[in-house]
C-alpha cells in the first residue's frame, strides 16, 4: 500500500474526515447526518449508473435498493 494516496478501503472503514478535523461533515449540517448520506450518496450513484447504461447494479443499503427498484419501475411502466 503507498502511504501517499487515499485507499477507498480506507476512507469506508473510517467513514472520511475524523471529528474535529476542518471539513468534518459534522460541520456541514447541508449534508445530512452519516445516516442519511450514505443510501443518499448510493442512489445518486446507482441512478447516474444507470443513465450511463449499467446493466448491474450492486446496492447495500436497503432504502437505496427499494428507492432505485421504485424509480426503475417508475422509468419503464408505460403510462405512469
């Protein structure tokens, strides 16, 4: 591992920024809580994928899963 560069398992198991640090989401009440960034942040993603054309999709929060089924439904009902 190079210690010089941000590795994804890295910033997942510390869930970004420390407490206190400048930046902090704690200091950004815009964003949410933790709890409302994450299935958030996995729908804007999973939406984004799917205009680009993805086929798969991977999801592991529930409410992201239900809300990206919902939409996709939404999508590809004709007459909705």
């Amino acid at each position: 591992m190079d210690a010089g560069h941000a590795h994804a398992d890295d910033a997942w198991v510390r869930g970004g920024q420390d407490e206190g640090e400048p930046g902090a989401p704690e200091r950004l009440p815009a964003l949410g809580t933790g709890a409302e960034r994450g299935p958030l942040l996995e729908i804007a993603t999973a939406m984004s994928l799917l205009n680009a054309g993805a086929d798969l999709l991977i999801l592991y929060h529930p409410v992201a899963a239900q809300t990206v089924k919902r939409k996709i439904l939404e999508m590809t009902t004709v007459g909705a």
